[in-house]
C-alpha cells in the first residue's frame, strides 16, 4: 500500500512537472527528434512520422514508469526499466548508423580505385558514378546510386557531393569530395587525384585495422569486467550469503542500490569501449 502511494505521489509529480515545464519538454523532444532523424536519414529510412513516434515513445517510456512500479512494488526498478526503455531504441539507431557509416568507410577506397580506372579509361564522371553505382557492394551502392540520379536530373555536382557528405558524416567521403571539387576547379588531372586519395585512405584504414587488433584484447577483458558483477551475485545468492543478496531485491535500499550499481556498470562498459575505440 505504501508503495502505491508512493508511485501515484511520484506519477502526480511527474505528470505536473511535465505540464510545468512544457518548453523544455518540447526542446528535449525537438534535440531527440533531429538526432533520429540523422541517424535515420544515414540508414536511407523515411522520418516523416518520426514525430509521432518520439511522442509514442514518450508515452510508452511514462507508461512504463508507472506500470512497473504498480506491477512489481519498486520505484526503483520502475525507474530502471524506464531508462532502459529510453536508452535502448536510441542506442540501437546509433550504432545501425555507426555501423553503416563504418562498412561505407571500408568500401570507400576500392570505390575511389574503380572510378580512377573508370576516368583513366575515358569515360566522364557521369559514367564513372554509374558504374560505381551499379558494381560496388552495399551499402555503398545506394549512396553512389542516388548521386548518379540526382546529377543526371540536373543538380550541380557540387550540391550533390556537399549533400552526400553532410548525410554520411564521413571523413573519407569529405576528402573524396573536396579533392573532386578542387579537381574541377583547378582543370588537374581527376583520375589522379583520387588514386592519390584512395591510397591514403586504404593507409589510414590499415593503421585503424591494426588499432582494433592490438586492443581486442582489452575489448574483450571489458566485457568480462561488465559480466563479473552479475557472476558475483549469482555466487553470492546461492552459496555464499543467500539472505543478504535477497534484500537487494526485496528491500527499498537494497533495490536502489542494485540499480544503481546496474547503471555505474554499464557507464563503465561504454566508457572503456569509447577509450578504446580507434580514431585517427
């Protein structure tokens, strides 16, 4: 009964401190919104209805909140389950994104390679990005294919390259474009300059491959790191001192501690994956 009032308490709370605070809640949305929308916009998804999914989401994020700490009797773990439920859709979009955005990295050289071949040959840029287009793997394919269509409807090269990088973030595509766009300016030979980038960028994807090997070790002990809390506990219920490890569970200090210690875990796991994330 306590914790019921309780959680109504905190729902009232809740509820008049979003009506209070109405500006902020529509900023924070507005921030979460364009942050998708990016995301989104690299993995080519549509995002016309991304509005009313944020606000579903909201809703369902609230709704949880409450239901969790009604159906379970613990504030704190109605707590948990709400963050996790607004972390988990964000985190998932982003590394969807980062993975593309990585796989388009890798793919980038070989595609600069070939379209030099293409120039070297006598075929024009047009040809050249529909070859591109047409032989390259995905994801890569997809932006080459949609540069290729938006050049032949007429849009200048130079928007076309400029839109592309602004939606794929990446650096490599960023040197590609301002090379080609010297290139055209200056009159220089285009086949060269993007055999001299293609081998730059197959260089500094070689030192980021050795990067990630020398440090797949460390990735690994991080994840044995995030795992050996839960391992401790299991020990601890069923061997060692099952009555205390109980409370953690049935207890209201004992519930926020374990929640607590739950998010310092996963803080620390995504923080040793950021150190060791190679970027050059």
């Amino acid at each position: 009964m306590e914790m019921m009032l309780a959680t109504i308490c905190i729902g009232a709370a809740v509820t008049m401190a979003a009506i209070g605070g109405q500006d902020y809640f529509h900023q924070g949305l507005t921030y979460i919104e364009d942050d998708l929308r990016d995301k989104l916009r690299r993995l080519r998804v549509n995002t016309r209805a991304l509005h009313k999914w944020i606000v579903a989401w909201s809703i369902a994020v609230l709704a949880s909140l409450l239901g969790f700490s009604l159906a379970a009797g613990s504030l704190p773990f109605g707590i948990l389950s709400a963050g996790v439920l607004a972390f988990t859709p964000w985190y998932i979009v982003r590394r969807m994104a980062e993975r593309r955005r990585l796989r388009i990295e890798d793919q980038l050289a070989d595609a600069m390679v070939s379209m030099s071949s293409a120039i070297k040959a006598g075929l024009s840029l047009g040809q050249a990005l529909e070859i591109l287009a047409e032989q390259c793997p995905r994801p890569i394919c997809d932006e080459f294919r949609q540069m290729y269509g938006e050049y032949q409807m007429g849009k200048p090269l130079e928007r076309v390259l400029i839109e592309t990088r602004d939606r794929l973030k990446s650096e490599n595509f960023a040197l590609f474009a301002a090379a080609m766009q010297a290139s055209r300016e200056s009159g220089g030979r285009l086949n060269e300059t993007v055999e001299r980038i293609a081998h730059s960028v197959m260089e500094l994807q070689r030192l980021e491959r050795k990067i990630v090997s020398e440090t797949a070790q460390a990735r690994t002990s991080a994840v044995y790191m995030a795992l050996a809390p839960f391992a401790v506990m299991l020990m601890y219920y069923f061997f060692i001192d099952p009555e205390n490890t109980e409370r953690l569970f049935v207890t209201v200090p004992g519930q926020i501690i374990l929640c607590a210690s739950l998010v310092f875990n996963l803080v620390a796991y995504l923080w040793a994956r950021k150190i060791l994330n190679a970027d050059i």
